[in-house]
C-alpha cells in the first residue's frame, strides 16, 4: 500500500509545479530596475498636463475639450492645469507637480538648462508663428520705441527673448530714460487694459494677444516670422519629463497620437476649431474673443507636430543675446522623438528629424 501510495504523491507533487511555472510564463514578468524597466515601461495612473488659454496652444485646448487626449489616454487619469506663461511652467515641471508641458520655445530650453540636462525633452512641436510686436499706430520705426513702455509675457518667456533680442540688433537698450526701451513684464489680460489706458506703448506677444491689442488700435510694427528662414519657427512645443518618458512611453505615444488628431481638427476643420478654442479660452479666462480677432489670430499661425528641432540653437544663442541665460546651452540630449516617430510610422507618415540633439552630452 505504501510503496503505492508514494509514487502517486510523487506524481501529484510534479504535476502541481508544472501548473504553477506554466502560470508564472503566462503572467508578464516583472520589470527589472534600471534601463530595462524604462524601456519596457509601464501605462501611467495619471498624466498631469500643462497648457496656456492662447491661440498658440490651439492643439492643447482642442486636445482637452475634444476629448481626443482622455480618448488615447484610456485609463490613464488626465489632469490639467493652465499659464500664463513659461517660466511659471518650467517650476512645475522642474518642481514634479507636472509631467508635460505645451510650452514656449525659450522656456523648454531653460528648462532643460536649469536641470543639467537631465529634467525635461522636448518630444514634439505644435504650434509656428503667431508672435508679435504690436504698438500704437504713431510708432512707425524701431528708434521711436525710445523712452516707450512695451510689454511682454513674462521674463525670459519666448516673446520675450525674442524682443530683447531684437532690440539689441536694432542698437536699442533695454531699460528707462528717454534713451532707453522699458520692457515690462506684464500678463496678457493687463497688457491689453494698460494699452487702452495709454500706460503702455504696445507689446511683443502672442495670439491672441497680439491680436487683441490690433483690434484696440495698436500696428504691428515687427511680425517674428520675417525674421526666420521660411517664416517658421516654434512658437509652442511639447516637452516632457525624462523620468516619465523613461517610465511611461505609452502614455507619451497616447498624447501624442491625441495631439496629432487635434492638430488634423485646426487644420481640416478651421472654423470648428476656432469655435472649440474660443470655448476653452472663455472657460479658462472668462472672456471669449470678438470673432475679428479670432479669425486675425488664426490666420498668423499654423499647427504641426515637428518640434523644428533644427531652430534650436539659433534659439539657444538668442537666449544669450537677450541676457536671459548668461551662456549657450549645450543642447545634446534635448530632443527626443523615439515616441513621436513611433506614432507618425504607426500613422502612415513622414518621421521628424531630431537634427543631431537627440545624442546624448558626452
């Protein structure tokens, strides 16, 4: 009996081991630490996403109200939270109370300078042009902005870099005296009170405020896309924490892949998109633009998901020119569109070149 029942324990024992390993393979293993972890990565519990109420950020706005971000997101928990300005973002980011960012294209450079390298990437664009410097019609030459106040978003935010910038190129200081250009610091919504108030010249912004300030009187006396090649460079792109994009590439490729349905709704159905913008922006700030202004503000831009990686230096050096950093950045390692090229493959279409800033600082 006993010499019967052993083998059949035995037998008993190696078939519940075989269940229990053929239960383990069929269960994903584990990720280890270290790189092998950050590239299998895992869907993350929550994207925390940051934007600004302006025309500018039109993919970020549609993206929300669409739902098109939710959408790509799935279960991932998306929360929001708006801008004025750059500078204000990039401590969120940097501070950990953010994941991504639409953002300015100084403020991302900053961002990446202020960490070493090591904080944030840029992973896509969205937004070209829409960048002004609007002033009083009596303002017809660059020498007549002496002794003026002009307003900008904020310091060192992206308007702001390029006018400071500008007024270096055109032999104007920045500071007071009738010598001088004063260059203010202003949100937006006051810009626009002080210029009817006559309390300031005019300012350097962006849709829709420069618009805005258009619709209350003011010229354009400079628009930025005649100063760069082809009118183009990145007013808004999209940048992420490294150690998200390390930890969750899914949840980047989501975002993206909503991104580009928002980005393919302002360009395929404009006047949708303006309605859906305006919207947000009234929901956000609680007023909604004239419908002038609205049309003006999206006839100055155009949406598309390629960071323009290869304006970036020259952005770098402008920082300098503008004293906003008091050196050039080293850029290496600052773009990085694995997961973009991921999603526009996926879609059929064209990759985007990284122009050499996706290697890594030696």
């Amino acid at each position: 009996m006993h010499r019967l029942r052993l083998p059949a324990l035995v037998l008993a024992l190696v078939a519940l081991l075989a269940l229990t390993a053929c239960s383990r393979r069929e269960e994903p293993a584990a990720p280890s630490a270290g790189a092998g972890a950050s590239a299998a990565g895992t869907p993350a519990a929550e994207l925390r996403l940051g934007y600004f109420p302006n025309i500018t950020h039109a993919p970020a706005l549609i993206g929300v109200a669409n739902g098109y971000f939710q959408q790509e997101l799935g279960s991932t928990k998306l929360t929001t939270q708006t801008f004025n300005a750059g500078p204000e973002e990039v401590s969120a980011l940097l501070g950990g109370s953010l994941d991504a960012g639409f953002i300015g294209s100084s403020p991302a450079i900053n961002a990446f300078a202020k960490s070493n390298g090591q904080a944030v990437r840029l992973v896509a664009g969205s937004t070209s042009g829409g960048a002004q410097l609007v002033v009083s019609p009596d303002i017809t030459s660059a020498d007549q902005l002496k002794g003026k106040v002009i307003a900008t978003p904020q310091a060192g935010n992206t308007q702001d870099v390029a006018f400071k910038k500008w007024l270096k190129e055109n032999n104007l200081t920045n500071g007071t005296g009738p010598d001088a250009v004063t260059v203010q610091n202003i949100d937006n919504p006051r810009t626009l009170d002080l210029f009817k108030q006559g309390q300031v010249a005019g300012g350097w912004l962006p849709e829709p405020w420069s618009s805005r300030l258009v619709d209350a009187g003011a010229k354009v006396l400079v628009d930025e896309k005649t100063l760069w090649p082809g009118g183009q460079f990145p007013t808004t792109v999209l940048i992420v924490r490294t150690q998200y994009l390390q930890e969750h590439p899914q949840t980047v490729e989501a975002l993206l892949r909503g991104e580009q349905k928002s980005i393919d709704f302002a360009t395929t159905q404009q006047a949708q998109a303006k309605t859906v913008t305006n919207d947000a922006i009234k929901q956000i700030t609680n007023s909604a633009l004239a419908p002038a202004v609205l049309d003006r503000a999206f006839t100055e831009l155009s949406f598309g998901i390629d960071p323009l990686a290869a304006t970036f230096p020259q952005l770098s050096k402008d920082s300098v020119t503008a004293g906003a950093t008091e050196k050039e950045t080293n850029l290496a390692g600052f773009v990085d569109v694995t997961s973009l090229n991921n999603v526009l493959t996926a879609a059929g279409k064209p990759t985007v070149d990284a122009a050499g800033l996706d290697k890594a600082q030696g």
